[in-house]
C-alpha cells in the first residue's frame, strides 16, 4: 500500500513516523509511550479498521488524526479530495485543524458529550449548520436520520442527558453521518447498539463507502467488522507499550 | 476575513515590582471564542482588562481591526473612537451584573441607551428592539419597565448580555459571566451565551476559572499561571490532552461526571 501502488489516487489520510507519548508531571514526569512508528495511508472508499488488544492505542490513533490528541512527531496530512493538496493536521494549528474538522474529518466517539439544553435533533444537525447549511434543511435531514436509526420521534427534541446509553449513541452516529466529509473516524459505533440498530449502521457505512467516504474505524463488534472492513491494521505492530 | 480582529504582542502589565501579566501574545479571529483560563491571581483579569482598553498596559501592543479596514493599536486611538468602539463594536459582559448594567433604570433602559448612544432617537424602534432582546435572553416582555433591582441573578446576568448585544458588537470580553450564579441558572445563561455567539458570530475572549465553560462555549483555550501564558491550543486538546505541568494539575481537579 505503498503511494506508488496508488499513483493516480492520493490517500486522503496519510499518517507517517507518528509517535505519541504522555509526560505524566504530577507523577514525576513519568513518560508513558503509546505509539512509535506509526505509518499507513487511507483511501477514498476503503473502510480501515484499527485492530490489536485493548490498550494497544487504537482509539489514541483516532484522536490523533482528529487533532483531539498532540504528536510528538511525524506528520498526519489531510486532503480534501484525492487531488487535494495535503494540510498537515499533525503540525497542531488550532484553526487548521477546525477547518479541517469542518471539511474534511468527520468524528463519532464512544460517548457522546451532551450540551445542556440542547436537544438531540439540533446536536444532529449542528455540524450542517455550521457549513452554512440552512436551518430547516439541516433539521429534516437530522429527523430522517434519527428515524431510521429508530430513536423515538418523542426524544427528538429532548436533550440527550437522559437517553440511554443506546439512544445517546444513536444520537452520535447520526451527527456523525450526516455530513459528507471525505473521511470518517468511528470508535465502536455499534458498542451499545441491539443487532436491528447495528444492521442499521452497517448499511450507512456501506453506503458512505460507496459514496467514496475514506473510513477508519475501530469495531470491537465481529459481525460488524466482517461486514464493513476492506482492510485491517494491526495497531500492535506500532505498540510503544510492548516494549516497554 | 483573513486576518485577525484582535492581535495582542508581547503584552506586559506590572503593578509596581509584581507582575500582572507579561510576555502575552496572541490573535483572536472573527467568530472564535477564546478561552483564557487560570487560578486565582493568574493574571487572566488584568490581561483581560488590558486588551479591552479599561487598564493600561506597561508595554506591547494590542491592535484592532477596525470595520473601516484600519488595524490600529488601540493606544493611537483618539480618546472618541476608543469610547465609539466600547459603546458599538464591543461588548463587555462582568462577573458581577450590577457593574454592567444602571440598576435604577428599567430593564428595558438599560437595552435601549446602548440604542441611543450609537444614534437611535426613534423611541418606538428603540423600545421594539429592547423587547425583542429581552426575548432572546428569555426575560419576559412584561418585565420591560422593572428594573434589574427586581430580577434574580440569572435574569440580570441576561438583561447584562442583552444590553451588550444589541448593538451588534463584532467582539465581546466577559469575564466570569457564569461565576456568581447557581449551577441551574449557570446552565440557561451558557445555553443562551452558546447560541447566541454562534447565531451572531461573535468573537468572544472569556475569562473563566470553570474548565467546563471553556470546553462549552471556546475553541481555543489560553492557559496563564503566574501572569504568563503557560499553553494554549484547541480546547479540547489542552483538555484530552495536556501538556504543561499546571494544566495538568488542573484538568486532573475537574470532578469526573
């Protein structure tokens, strides 16, 4: 998977020599490694999951590619499309990276960070409105994505402090999916889902697939992952903990 | 726009021998809001009252990039645009409303004389506007004629926001907005405060202890201890992911909810 085997398509994501560490100071400046190394690309289309035992930094390396976590060095550039010339979110510019938030990297996380007072059709719908889409539109869309992951119509609009740990997470799947960024990070979107939800998600990604979306995704759920990867990446292999 | 509304280099404020703040400088973009955190007697109020034009500074530069195109440093400012600026294109939201608002006049007074002093003399107009910003701070329209000595502390801290509001102000410095409130208002006054900014498109720089706050309302955060800046970057990565001893110290204070 090397650019030369892809010379008339870039990746979307490239990661390449990322390394990550935590410097603990209130524990003496303990320096836990995480990864070393880490290199591999992503295209348009492919849905790559991030695989390896629990703690290996599956969900660090997400965090890193939506600047959510700082690297210690390498780079992580970004392209809008596969002619796209490559922004290096890694660098760590503030407003680099919420542009590229905006445009080019969509996110959904395990837990969703609820906003008091907020109701679970606008926090859908927020990440179209501030692409400028208008209100009404982005509000429809929002619904039809909520009713085809089954929420109830009653919940729409209620803020999601109270929902379950399934309806919270439907929640965040649907703000997840309903912009059309070129590259999708998912963090076991189906972890508290029922199986007709999951068959749900399934479908969406596949059809984000088809649409061209670059997917990178950790499914600890093994149905899922047969369902949707065409790619997986063994994390351990950039383990700092290992040898440690 | 490409460039930033307010940029503030090597900003140093001393009191005598001690130092409030030095070695401060950063860029505050059109339609951001920038966080800036710390103790107590960090220095983040002084810095604030500095780059807002109510303390002088000792040395360094703060500019502004005026609606005409002109980037001055507010200190070539003649003492009229200064005062133009503070009444139009800024807003200033206190900890404590009483110091943001004339609590003897009536609520919808203290909405309508930031009207009149950018030049509105239509008493009608003035008085519609007044109630349609009482509505979106969510204070009743038949509330309009009380004055601020009638009202909770959420609902002056509101009426504070609504009169800073009103004339569209393109940047807005608060300082502690939420500070003084119970929890529950705390949550209403951020609600409205996060809607608003993003309706508006505000440029905002809050100062605030709450880490909650700044992962709310900013998305970029400024860390001082000391009277020095000691990190800043994107709020959620200062928080997921601190890096500078002290900011650890106070993420690791937050309670986990």
């Amino acid at each position: 998977m090397s650019v030369s085997s892809n010379e008339k398509r870039n990746a979307l994501l490239s990661v390449r020599q990322v390394a990550k560490s935590f410097t603990m100071h209130l524990r003496d400046g303990v320096v836990l490694p995480v990864v070393n190394d880490v290199n591999f690309e992503l295209f348009a289309g492919e849905c790559v999951v991030l695989g390896g035992p629990s703690g290996v930094g599956k969900s660090s390396i997400l965090r890193m590619v939506y600047g959510n976590y700082a690297i210690d060095s390498g780079e992580i550039l970004i392209r809008q499309n596969p002619f796209g010339e490559p922004r290096d979110l890694g660098a760590g510019d503030p407003r680099l990276v919420l542009d590229l938030r905006r445009d080019c990297i969509g996110y959904v996380s395990q837990f969703l960070r609820a906003v008091p007072r907020v109701s679970a059709l606008d926090i859908v719908a927020e990440p179209l409105v501030s692409r400028g889409v208008d209100r009404t539109v982005a509000a429809e869309k929002a619904a039809g994505l909520l009713r085809r992951l089954h929420l109830p119509e009653a919940l729409f609009d209620l803020p999601p402090a109270t929902f379950s740990g399934g309806e919270k997470q439907r929640v965040n799947i649907a703000r997840g999916f309903i912009t059309d960024h070129p590259i999708l990070l998912l963090d076991e979107p189906t972890a508290s889902l029922d199986a007709g939800n999951r068959d749900v998600v399934i479908s969406m990604i596949r059809e984000k697939l088809d649409a061209g979306t670059a997917i990178l995704g950790i499914f600890h759920d093994q149905p899922v992952r047969d369902a949707v990867a065409t790619r997986t990446i063994d994390v351990s292999a950039f383990s700092a903990r290992r040898a440690a | 726009m490409s460039s930033p509304i307010l940029s503030v280099s090597n900003l140093e404020r001393r009191y005598g021998d001690f130092i409030g703040c030095t070695d401060i400088s950063f860029d505050v973009w059109p339609g951001e809001v920038v966080a800036i955190v710390g103790e107590s007697g960090s220095g983040k109020t002084t810095l604030l009252n500095c780059i807002s034009g109510r303390l002088e500074r000792s040395s360094g530069s703060i500019r502004y990039n005026m609606r005409d195109g002109r980037f001055p440093d507010l200190a070539d400012l003649s003492e009229a645009e200064r005062r133009f600026l503070m009444r139009t294109d800024w807003g200033f939201v206190h900890q404590n409303p009483a110091d943001g608002l004339r609590m003897r006049v009536s609520a919808g007074a203290n909405v309508g004389e930031r009207l009149m002093a950018i030049g509105d003399r239509h008493y009608g107009e003035i008085r519609d506007t007044a109630t349609e910003w009482l509505g979106r701070v969510e204070i009743a329209g038949d509330r309009i004629d009380d004055k601020p000595v009638a009202f909770s502390g959420g609902m002056r801290q509101r009426l504070q926001i609504a009169r800073n509001l009103v004339t569209r102000p393109r940047l807005i410095f608060m300082d502690e907005p939420t500070g003084g409130l119970d929890v529950s208002v705390q949550a209403r006054v951020l609600d409205l405060l996060r809607g608003l900014v993003s309706d508006l498109g505000l440029a905002v720089v809050i100062v605030t202890h709450d880490l909650a706050v700044a992962r709310l309302l900013s998305q970029r955060m400024i860390v001082m201890k000391s009277g020095r800046i000691v990190e800043t970057g994107l709020t959620d990565r200062v928080l997921d992911d601190p890096h500078h001893p002290y900011t650890q110290l106070l993420v690791a204070s937050i309670l986990e909810s």
